[in-house]
C-alpha cells in the first residue's frame, strides 16, 4: 500500500461520517482551502477529540452553522432596514417565518406592523 492509498480510505471515511451526520451526498462537496488562526484550530482539534470526530466533519459543521448564522443576520439587517418583508428576510435566511421571527425575538428586533396588512387583516 503507497502513502495514498491511507489518505484516500481516510478521506473516503471522512466523507461517509459528514454525509451521515449531515445528510448531503459525499460528491456534492467541494474541497476549499482556509487559513485559520492557531488557537481556533487549537480549539477546533480539541472539540474534535472530546467529541471523538474528526477535524473536517466539525469543521464542516461549523462553516454550515456560521453560514446559518450569516444568513439569518444579513436578513434582519435588511429587514430592519426596511428592505423587505419578514417574509422575504425568512426566505433569505432560508428558516421558515415562524423560526425567522423567533429568532428576531431572541435578538430584540422590534417587528415592524404595516398599516395596511393590520387594516386588512381586519
């Protein structure tokens, strides 16, 4: 067995474990290349030993948690901005309305009431 062979079987078990933890194929996933701060990935590789995974799956968790979170931050910008509609921020988002407005509950964002949807909805 060449040293490639380990790296592959390795990088073939990395991809099962992420495709079951996260329910998305193996082959929809794209390699990427990142620099990272020394003690966030002293962070992250004792995270991975505690929780007994490896660095790439919870790396992979943390980017789709983070992109999450960024979504859900750039809606309620715009729509506290007046922008759009809670609708509209809960589709950018990508939660439903009733998560999207609990999550602008949380974070004390103020829910803006159109007058015309409050007299319509009488």
């Amino acid at each position: 067995m060449d040293a490639g062979d380990g790296s592959r079987k390795e990088s073939t078990a990395v991809l099962r474990s992420m495709e079951k933890d996260f329910g998305v194929a193996a082959d929809l996933r794209m390699r990427v290349s990142l620099m990272i701060a020394h003690e966030l990935l002293r962070s992250i590789d004792e995270l991975a030993r505690i929780k007994k995974t490896s660095r790439a799956t919870l790396l992979a968790e943390a980017v789709k948690l983070g992109a999450r979170e960024l979504r859900i931050r750039f809606a309620i910008e715009q729509y506290q901005r007046g922008f759009m509609s809670t609708g509209r921020a809960a589709e950018i988002a990508e939660v439903g309305l009733a998560e999207f407005l609990d999550e602008m509950r949380k974070r004390g964002v103020v829910i803006r009431h159109n007058l015309d949807m409050l007299i319509k909805e009488e």
